[in-house]
C-alpha cells in the first residue's frame, strides 16, 4: 500500500488523542484497516516531536469501536 493510501486512511479513521507528561497516545477506532496501519506505525515508534516537548507519540487501537 501507498503512503498516501495510508495516510488517507489514518486520517479517515477518527479516535481520541491523549497527552500525557511523557507521551501523546493517539487511540484509533477500530475499523477493518486497523490492523494495517498500527503494522505501518511499528516503524516510527521511536519518533519524537519537537513541537511536542520531544515526546514519543504512541499510535494504538481503542478498545471500543
């Protein structure tokens, strides 16, 4: 799949964004193509954001749809 199909379908998926002290946890809907994109952000894990203080943004699925 194409980044940008990834990207499409990220941004089509809605969910909640939490910030904590030492991270930000986005919590994703579950939704058919879930699977595929939290595989997709295992590669970014270790990503850090200045804009965000340097923390680690933590991409999950929510336990409710």
């Amino acid at each position: 799949m194409t980044s940008v199909k990834l990207y499409e379908k990220f941004i089509r998926n809605s969910g909640t964004v939490k910030i904590e002290q030492d991270q930000i946890i986005v919590l994703m809907k579950k939704k058919r193509d879930l699977p595929m994109l939290l595989e997709s952000f295992k590669k970014s894990e270790e990503i850090t954001i200045g804009q965000f203080e340097n923390r680690p943004i933590v991409i999950k699925g929510h336990t409710t749809s």
